[in-house]
C-alpha cells in the first residue's frame, strides 16, 4: 500500500508515515517485504507437511538436519516442535511424482532419520504472512 494509504490508516500524513516506517526497518520489526506467489503458477500444486522424526536428538544432529534443511529450495518452512516428532516440514512440489523423487532422493538422505509422517494439504484454507498486531500498535510508537 502506499504511504499516503498506510498515514491516513493510522492517522497521520505521507511523511510521518513514511518515518515510522523507515523506524520500524531500522529496529528489526521490518525484516523485508515479500510477495505472495501463487504457488500453482509458479509450479507449486502440492503442499506436504512433514513429520520428521530424528533418532539422534544432539545438538550435532539437530544442526546437521537443519543445514540440510536450508540447501533445500523445495522445503520452505522448518519448525522445531515438540511431540513425538522433531520437525514439521512445509515442502513444496509440482505434483505427487515429483514429491515422491524429492523423498526418496533427499529427505531420506537425512542424518539420523528415525521416521517421517507426510501430510498433503488437499486446499489451504488460509494463507497469510501478516502478523496479529492490530490489538498491539501501542508498542510500535
């Protein structure tokens, strides 16, 4: 949205609204701005999410997956959880095939894989990177 939008959303003129926000990239609040890509047209039907347990739970271990993890393109989310798994993958792929050849040539390629559970989104109901902050502006001042 332009500035003259952003200011009178908030109150204020082009040019404050233009310094709060050059503010909020000088502190870290604004890491960087993004575009949201429709996956299917750029070759990205199928959304799996991946349960992935690992049978060695070092610290050498966990950061070997997750080296592992930011080579690959193809996985854009990683989590950390808790449970009876170690990680929650968020992998992206043209269909079912091709999926299936990313696991078999990669994902099972892990240090220490112990077992892996694969969930495919059959539609995403909610997509979104904006953050629950409205309630909270009172910080951003």
């Amino acid at each position: 949205m332009s500035l003259v939008e952003l200011g009178r959303r908030v109150g204020l003129t082009a040019a404050p609204a233009q310094r709060r926000v050059r503010a909020l990239e000088r502190d870290g609040w604004i890491r960087r701005y993004v575009a949201l890509v429709e996956p299917r047209f750029a070759g990205c039907a199928l959304e799996v999410f991946l349960e992935v347990k690992l049978a060695d739970e070092s610290r050498s271990s966990l950061a070997q997956f997750e080296e592992k993890v930011n080579q690959l393109p193809e996985i854009t989310e990683c989590h950390r959880i808790g449970g009876r798994f170690n990680y929650l993958l968020k992998v992206m792929a043209h269909d079912v095939e091709t999926f299936n050849t990313f696991y078999l040539e990669h994902i099972l390629s892990f240090p220490s894989l112990a077992r892996t559970t694969a969930h495919v989104s059959m539609s995403r109901v909610k997509y979104t990177t904006a953050l629950p902050i409205a309630r909270h502006t009172r910080e951003l001042h």
